[in-house]
C-alpha cells in the first residue's frame, strides 16, 4: 500500500470527501475521474485503486489531483483489510465505485449503509460479446444481486441508464455525462512522419488495444478502405500484444502509449477517425474527437444505435465507404461534425457539475 500525497488522516474542514476506487486506474476511467475533480475542485477526493494487468503507464499528473493515492494488494482478501481500513480512516462522504471489478469489491466488502455507495459502470461487464452467453449471464445476476448494495448509480451514458433501469428498476440513478479533457492550447506538434505524403490522408482509432474495442474489425476496414485510395492508418494507444501484432500486420501504424497531448496532437494532425468498438458505453475519443472538430465514423453497436447512417456502419465495408464519402465530400464532412456536435450539446463541464452535485447530495452553491 502506498499513500502518495500522505495527507488521509487530516481533516477536511468540513468540506465532503469523495473516496474514488477503482481497479485499473488508467484510458478512459482515469480520465472520466479527473473530469469529476476539475467540475468539483473544492471537496476532497481521495484514490484507492488495485492496478490490473494492464500495461498503460501510471499518470502520475492525474494522482496529484488527489488527497491521497492508495495502492490496494492484489491478494483480494488483505486488498478488503486495507480498504476497510482506509475508509475507517478517511470517513468519507461518499464512495464512488468505478467499473466492474471495483464496483464488486465496493459492494462485497462494504456496506451501504453506513457509506453512501455511487457505482459508475464505465460499461457493464454482462454487455461483454467476447464471452459464452451463460458467463454474461452470471455477471448481470451479479449485478441484480450487488444493486441491494448500492445507494445510487451514475451511468455515464443513455444507453447504460437504460441497462441501470433494467437491472435495478427502483434504483436512484444520475446520468454524469462525459466531458472532454482536450485542452485547444496545449496541443503538441506530431512528428513529422504523419505527414510524409501530403496528399496521402491520414485515419486514426484512439483506445486501448483490447477485445471490445475490435482491432481486428479496424484491420478489415483498412482493407476495406484501401480498395477506394491508399491512407495512413495509425491506432493511437498500446494494449494486448497478440491483437497490437495483428494490427501491425496489416499495415496500421501502432503508437504506443501516449499522453492525453500527444492524443490530441494525432487528432489534430489526423483527417478522420473510426471507432470500431464492439461494445461500449460511451467512448470519451469521441467527445474529444468532436471538440478538435475531427469527423468519426462509428461502428453502431448498442451503445451508438442512435447514430444516423451517413457518420456509422455496421461492417468494415460500410465504414470504409463512410470513410470514403467523408474525406471526399465537403457537404458531408460538415454534416458528419454538425450531427456528433448536437449530439454532444449536453456533455459540458456545467451539467456533469450539476449532476454530480445532485449525485453525491452535496451544496452546489460552494462549486459555482
């Protein structure tokens, strides 16, 4: 265990304390937490997080924004001791649970009525389709079962709400809507290699490198593509290195990790972006796709069936075509931006505010 900031134990002031666990703190949890600190910078909110497997690098920029950071033991049972421990400490306000696995540990080793529990899923696991249909089964009567336990849900997206109803019914629910961290004055400059061929467009997929958000669906749409003009295809992220392998194979350029930055960087410099995910809750490289005026093409799936079909597909060809069209097509680019702009109107730092502060039952009036 590590308390990095060593500031757990002294008081607040009164101000409300918001505990966030979490249990791989890095993509798109990582950067949908700190939104919630920037839109309630003036009440304390502490991290306990259990790394997973994954290999993204720490963001130590991100640890600072907290009163304290806590390093919970992979050994699940000395992991609850410890979270126990520090929430005995820390007294929170509120514990704020974020995904699946976190979500359990919360509402297995804690109990909701003497800490008010908020479970944000970032994605239900029973949506997985990388799994039989008896193990999503299994996750969603875990989740039935975890509802008892948890004092409100925070679904960051329409369509998870609408899972949040259909697991909980009588459940008190808060949709927070993602923002976007991209900040239009700190944009880097991306090396020059992006941009060799000037004439030679440039796509880019923003995520990490795992089975939901399809790689393999990205290769067949670079093949897709390339029978209509040639393009620089680059999957800005790193992840599992069997499907990192395969995308290299098919010609698409694989950056690695990279800084929130260096992510706006390559969508400054990009001409297009596909999102391929084959579930999903609500995908934050869209919103800041949407805030660098970048078009996207997306895949629809569950969580996107709302998409109009000249801005989505679903198959590589489709895509492809979309893609195409939308490179080619002044008209259309305009009306693929102006349709992902209105659908975005409600993602701002005022209203994830304002629902946060409903969520968490605390006085706005201090955070305006």
């Amino acid at each position: 265990m590590t308390n990095l900031n060593n500031r757990a134990s002294e008081q607040s002031d009164g101000r409300p304390i918001i505990v966030h666990i979490v249990e791989d703190f890095s993509g798109g949890v990582e950067t949908a937490v700190g939104s919630y600190i920037y839109a309630l910078p003036h009440i304390d909110h502490h991290l306990i997080r259990k790394q997973g497997n994954g290999n993204l690098r720490a963001n130590t920029s991100t640890d600072k924004l907290f009163v304290s950071v806590t390093e919970l033991p992979r050994n699940i049972y000395t992991a609850a001791r410890v979270l126990r421990k520090q929430i005995a400490d820390i007294q929170p306000t509120v514990i704020h649970a974020h995904s699946s696995m976190a979500g359990v540990i919360s509402r297995v080793f804690l109990n909701s009525r003497k800490n008010r529990i908020v479970y944000t899923p970032h994605g239900f696991a029973f949506e997985r389709q990388d799994v039989q249909h008896v193990t999503r089964f299994c996750y969603r009567l875990v989740e039935r079962l975890l509802a008892v336990n948890t004092t409100a849900y925070a679904p960051c997206s329409k369509r998870e709400m609408d899972l949040v109803h259909q697991i909980a019914p009588n459940a008190s629910a808060v949709l927070v809507p993602n923002v976007s961290s991209i900040n239009l004055n700190e944009i880097p400059v991306m090396p020059t290699t992006i941009g060799n061929d000037a004439e030679q467009k440039v796509i880019i997929a923003v995520a990490r490198i795992t089975a939901a958000k399809d790689p393999e669906f990205f290769t067949r749409v670079v093949s897709e593509y390339r029978k209509y003009a040639d393009a620089k295809f680059v999957w800005v992220g790193c992840g599992d290195p069997e499907l990192t392998r395969r995308l290299v194979d098919a010609g698409v350029e694989v950056t690695g990790w990279q800084s929130a930055e260096q992510v706006a960087g390559w969508m400054h410099a990009a001409d297009a972006m596909v999102q391929t995910s084959r579930w999903e809750a609500m995908p934050l490289s869209l919103l800041e796709a949407e805030t660098m005026g970048l078009p996207v093409v997306a895949r629809k799936v569950e969580s996107l069936a709302w998409l109009p079909s000249s801005v989505s597909g679903t198959t590589p060809s489709e895509l492809a075509q979309r893609l195409y069209e939308s490179l080619t097509d002044a008209n259309l680019r305009k009306r693929i931006l102006m349709a992902w702009k209105q659908e975005f109107s409600d993602n701002t730092v005022r209203n994830q505010r304002n629902e946060l502060t409903k969520l968490y039952c605390i006085n706005g009036d201090d955070f305006k």
